[in-house]
C-alpha cells in the first residue's frame, strides 16, 4: 500500500475485517505503508522519556493505535494479551527484541523467557507481527530521533502482562491511553471504558 491517509487506513480495515478471512494478510498491507503525515498530527502527543499510546478507533474486533516514542524510550517487555497485532514503523528507527518463553508466563507469576532474538535497527516501512504463540517482546527506540509506529491489535487490548527476565516473573499491567480519537487525556481518564466505534 502506497502513501494514504490515516483515515482511509481505518475504512479499508475494517472492511477487510468484515470479509471472509478478516484481518489475515495485513501485514502485507502494511508493509511499506507511509501514512500522510497531516492525517497522524492530532495523534502525535509526545512526551520526554516515554511513549504514548494514542488511540485512532477501537470497536469489537479491532484497535487502532499510534504509538509516539521520544529518543532514548523502550517499552517494557510485554505480551498482547493473547491477541494479534501488527505494528508499522512510520518514523525513525527501532530494536526490536523477540522473547522466547520458557516456563510459566500465561498468567501472573512465574515466566522464564529464553534469550531475545534481536531484529534492526529497522526502519520506516517495517512491519512486525505478533501472534498469540510468540507475542512477547520488547520495542526500543534507536538513535536521537523520536519515532511513530502505527498499532493493529485484532481485539481491544486493555491490559497485558509485563516480564521481569532477572526475576523470572511478570505481572499484569492495566493499559491506558494519552488520547483517545486525538483528544489529551488526564491519567485518571486514560482508562476508563471507551466507547467503541460501530
């Protein structure tokens, strides 16, 4: 898929997910993807030392995520709550760490993860996948850039599970948004129930 706007994105999805077969082969649709960067601006909310999580449309069977990453950020090694997700990097450059999982790690407690597999640096145009039977991994920014990465998750995700490696242990955590359909949101807001899209 060649330059288009966000919004034409979110129709074209979801009616690729209303069709038999419903979201498998998005990631040949995202690969290459480059969103117009005026359709992103009012979900572009950064923030020093962190990313945020900015919600484009949520309904039943799909969620639609820009991610904004200031330089030096990495997410926390994480799952997706046994969801699909796709994720395309629309600006700079990331690391991306793949988790085996050993022991436990379907559930709070004990999860022993095996050594990452390391991908990048990669770049604009990149699409990862993550299934629910290798789902764990670890996002980091490189470089002194910010970035952007465009998030295809096949159900809501609200919370997921989040690993300590040293401790062989992980915990759930809750998610929250930074803004919801490109509005700012105070932390108490960022995870409340959100309406869904119809």
């Amino acid at each position: 898929m060649a330059d288009a706007c966000l919004r034409e994105f979110v129709r074209m999805l979801r009616a690729r997910r209303a069709a038999p077969g419903g979201l498998a082969g998005v990631d040949a649709r995202m690969a290459g993807l480059q969103l117009e960067p005026a359709s992103l601006k009012p979900y572009l909310h950064f923030l020093p030392g962190r990313y945020t999580r900015n919600l484009v449309h949520r309904d039943e069977g799909m969620e639609i995520i820009i991610n904004c990453w200031s330089p030096g950020v990495a997410s926390p090694i994480h799952d997706h709550d046994g969801q699909e997700c796709w994720f395309s990097i629309q600006r700079g450059e990331f690391l991306l760490e793949n988790y085996p999982l050993l022991e436990g790690g379907t559930q709070p407690g004990l999860a022993r993860l095996g050594q990452p597999v390391r991908v990048g640096p990669v770049g604009a145009g990149h699409v990862d996948f993550r299934d629910p039977g290798a789902s764990i991994h670890r996002v980091s920014i490189a470089g002194n850039a910010p970035g952007i990465t465009l998030h295809v998750y096949a159900g809501p995700v609200a919370s997921c599970l989040v690993f300590d490696p040293r401790r062989h242990r992980c915990a759930s955590h809750t998610l929250r948004y930074h803004s919801i359909f490109g509005r700012p949101v105070r932390p108490s807001e960022g995870r409340v129930p959100v309406p869904l899209h119809v």
